[in-house]
C-alpha cells in the first residue's frame, strides 16, 4: 500500500454494547434478540459487526441474502442466521447444508428446501413469514394460506423455528390490525404444526414505541437501534439515549492557499470571498459521500467545523480551512463521528442528502476498511 488508506470506517464497541442494553430495557429478559446486520450491516461491516454484536449478548442474527448468511458462516459464526428473504431455488441445498434459516412464503419452496433436506438427511430449520400488510412477502391472512401451510406440516425434513410478520408502520392503529392478523394467521399454523414455534414482530421502530410491552412475543428483530440509528418512521426513538456507533474518517490529501474570487470545483459553483486555505480530502462520491453535502456539508477538523466548498468530486472534496491555525497535510479529517462535544452524524447527513440515515450509511463503499475500538477486556478475551 502507498500511504494511508484515503477513507476510514471505525466501530465503536461500546457504543453496540449500549445500544444492546438499550434494546434489552425495552424487553423482558427471556426475549430473544435476532440483530439484523443485512446490507453490509447498514453500511457498518458485515462480518465485524456480526462478532461485535454476537460478543454482547445478541444471540441471533438475520441477513437479507444467502450470500450474506455464508460469508459470516465462512467467518466462523455459529449463531442461528435468518435469510429474510425468500431463497432462489438454485441455493436450497448451500442453505440446507450450512444449517441457515430461510424465510418461506410459499409451498413451491418449502418443497425444495423439504427435498433439499431429504438429500442431506436431516431437517432444515425455517421461518414463515407472514404478509400481514407490508404487501411484499409473506403468506397474505387467508383459508388458502392456512392450507398451504398444514401441507407444509407435512414435510418432515423441514422444522419451523420462527414464524413473523413485518410491521408497515407503529402508528398504533395499523400495527394493531397487523398484530391481529398475525396472531390469528400464528394461531392456524401452529395448530397445523403441532408445536408453537418462536414469534417475532417488532424492528426498532415497534421496539422504541414500548410495544413489546404489549406483545411479549419470543423475539425480536432490530436494525437500526443497535447501530445507534433512530429510526425513519419512529416518532419515539430519539428518547432512547442511543449511540452512534459508526465513524468516517479521512485525511487532508493536499493543502492550498488561494486569492479572493477564486473559483472552486467543477462547474465554479463556488468562488472564494476573501483568501482562502483550501484543504483536499481523498472522500467522494464513489466513497458513499453524498454529492448534496456541497454548499452546507461539513467536516471536523482539529475539532473545528470546516465547511465543504464547491462540489463533492468523485474520489475529492475541498473545504474551508482558513480558519483552522497549523492546518497541516496529512490531519485527521472526520467526515461522521465526534470530536468532543462537537459532532456530525449520519442523521445530519441524511438531512442534506434528504433521505434517511440508514440510505446514507449503507453507500458508504464496502472496500473501506473497517477498524474497531474494542473494549480493552473483550480485546484479550475474543479477539475480532
Ligand atoms: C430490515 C428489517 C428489520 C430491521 O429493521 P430496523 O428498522 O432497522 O430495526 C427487521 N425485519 C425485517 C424483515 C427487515 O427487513
């Protein structure tokens, strides 16, 4: 490698340890955590932060891909992996082998996971999913659903260890419809089964709203609280004292001072006012920086804010660092994450970009290395 790496992430393990204990206030003790880590972990790092996670006391994990679920089998994690969502026939056998846990809506692939689990001579764990409103996957609330299902019982290669629905929203009137159909859809099932298998229904934003209080179901399933995120559509979340975990660093690539009226980046959307120090960071667009942070993005340096100035570039940035004295080349730049009191968050971000914290945070490029600052016990006792 030629010099330092142009971009950064760092995962705070304190701060997952946090918000894991955050999500157990909102629990009952026998309530077993799924964390969900899909999409490169909302951005974070999949593999990393499946072990950080794992390591504080989250006992299950769910991914959105079968690619995802064996690149943490290839890690070495052994915990139960949910795939969310519904498996390519092609792929039945690699999930039956590796023990995963696919989501089933359908009877036709009940069957080639059940013939996929007769080849391997043993049973396969799934889950059902039911499609209790957000119209995506899912056996719909229905007598033909119901048949489908006993079908299902039928086949003894395959055993149900988890049967959820996904909530569209935690306004309490639709969560409440949604809730009854999935305990009326679970009711059926488990009396076509003959054993009542786990329920889970609640994501962050159904868990920061307290109504697990109200479900008590055997687990749950957030994203987003574990990460530090509030949330999109929760109007409850930002009570919750979480912390981010997430931070983006870079560096000052290159430093130039410039005249009054001096134009900046592509397009001179930018001229300078008064002599300017220019500072280059080796961060664009291609890096997941959004192209919107120009005008009114910032940076922290030396613990200063530093505004970005003229267009986000593809791999390059420019910001204001006049007012920063002994700037040198080669300082940290932090992009997301704090320096003391003062800090910049995915949330900010989202705002810039007008999207959601966990759209900016899942384009950050997966070729960035990501790092950890781990508890200094947990370093000795498990080493990531
Ligand atoms: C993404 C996802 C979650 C987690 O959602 P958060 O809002 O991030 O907690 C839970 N369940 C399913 C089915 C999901 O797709």
């Amino acid at each position: 490698m030629d010099g330092p790496a142009r971009l950064r992430v760092h995962l705070d393990e304190a701060a997952i340890r946090d918000n894991i204990q955050t999500v157990r206030r909102l629990i009952t003790p026998a309530t077993t955590v799924m964390g969900v880590v899909k999409a490169n972990a909302y951005g974070h790092g999949l593999v990393l932060t499946a072990r950080l996670l794992t390591r504080h006391g989250v006992q299950q994990l769910a991914v959105a891909t079968t690619g995802e679920a064996c690149a943490l089998r290839d890690a070495g994690l052994q915990v139960p992996i949910t795939v969310l969502s519904p498996p390519p026939s092609a792929v039945m056998v690699e999930l039956a082998a590796r023990g995963l846990r696919p989501s089933l809506s359908t009877l036709a692939a009940a069957r080639d996971l059940h013939r996929a689990g007769v080849r391997l001579g043993r049973p396969v764990p799934v889950h059902l999913e039911i499609d209790t409103g957000l119209g995506r996957f899912g056996w719909a609330p229905t007598a033909s659903s119901i048949a489908q299902i006993t079908h299902l019982a039928t086949l003894d290669h395959l055993v149900v260890s988890g049967i959820y629905t996904h909530l569209s929203s935690e306004h309490p009137d639709s969560c409440a419809d949604q809730l009854r159909l999935f305990t009326w859809m679970y009711t059926k099932a488990a009396a076509a089964l003959g054993y009542r298998p786990p329920r889970h229904v609640l994501a962050s934003s159904g868990l920061a709203a307290g109504l697990h209080r109200r479900t008590r179901l055997e687990m749950v399933r957030p994203g987003a609280l574990l990460y530090g995120l509030t949330p999109s559509y929760s109007r409850t979340a930002s009570m919750l004292c979480l912390r981010p975990v997430l931070s983006l660093t870079s560096h000052i690539e290159h430093l130039t001072c410039v005249p009054s009226g001096t134009p900046i980046g592509y397009g001179a959307t930018y001229r300078t006012t008064a002599p300017t120090v220019v500072a280059v960071v080796p961060a664009g667009f291609a890096d997941g920086v959004p192209r919107q942070l120009a005008g009114s993005g910032r940076v922290l340096i030396c613990g200063h804010y530093a505004s970005v100035i003229g267009c986000v570039g593809m791999t390059h940035l420019t910001i204001d660092v006049t007012h920063i004295p002994q700037v040198v080349v080669g300082e940290a730049v932090i992009l997301i994450g704090a320096h003391g009191e003062r800090a910049i968050d995915a949330q900010e971000w989202a705002r810039l970009a007008k999207t959601i914290n966990s759209d900016v945070l899942t384009r950050i490029a997966p070729t960035i290395s990501r790092t950890v600052t781990t508890l200094p016990h947990a370093e000795r006792e498990l080493p990531v």
